[in-house]
C-alpha cells in the first residue's frame, strides 16, 4: 500500500482509487500537443501527481513518477510560524 508520512505526521496513503488526496495536473505547454479527439487514458499516462495533507495543506509533487520521492511544498504563512 503506497504512502508517505508528511512531517506534519498524517499518513498520506494514495493506493485507493479514486483517491481523497491525490490531484492531476499537466503543463500548458504539454496540454497543448493535444488536437481533436484526446484519448484520456493516453492524457492520464502524462499528467503529473501530487497529494494534498488534510491536516497541513501540504503539497507533495511527484514530479519524476513514484518511483523518485516527492518535493514538499508549504504554503508561504505556515512557512513562518
């Protein structure tokens, strides 16, 4: 069961489907290759994943696939208490 543990300390699981805590985004300049018709499992293959802490807000992006660990990022306030 894939998961990491924010350092806010919540366990963040992402192996359910559809999953509460994970988003798709894709660049603008990646969407723009597409014309027409867009096949959504071919789309899906190219989106990036990040999962969002219910308890922080944090955003960790698995910029290089699962397989590589994820870059954390805090909101700017939260950043300076």
């Amino acid at each position: 069961m894939p998961k990491i543990i924010c350092k806010c300390g919540e366990i963040l699981s992402y192996s359910e489907i559809p999953c509460k805590i994970e988003y798709k985004f894709i660049s603008d300049v990646d969407y723009d290759e597409y014309k027409g018709m867009i096949d959504s499992e071919v789309l899906y293959t190219q989106m990036k994943s990040f999962l969002k802490c219910i308890k922080c807000n944090r955003l960790w992006i698995f910029w290089n696939g699962y397989e590589k660990n994820p870059t954390e990022y805090l909101e700017i306030d939260k950043m300076n208490k």
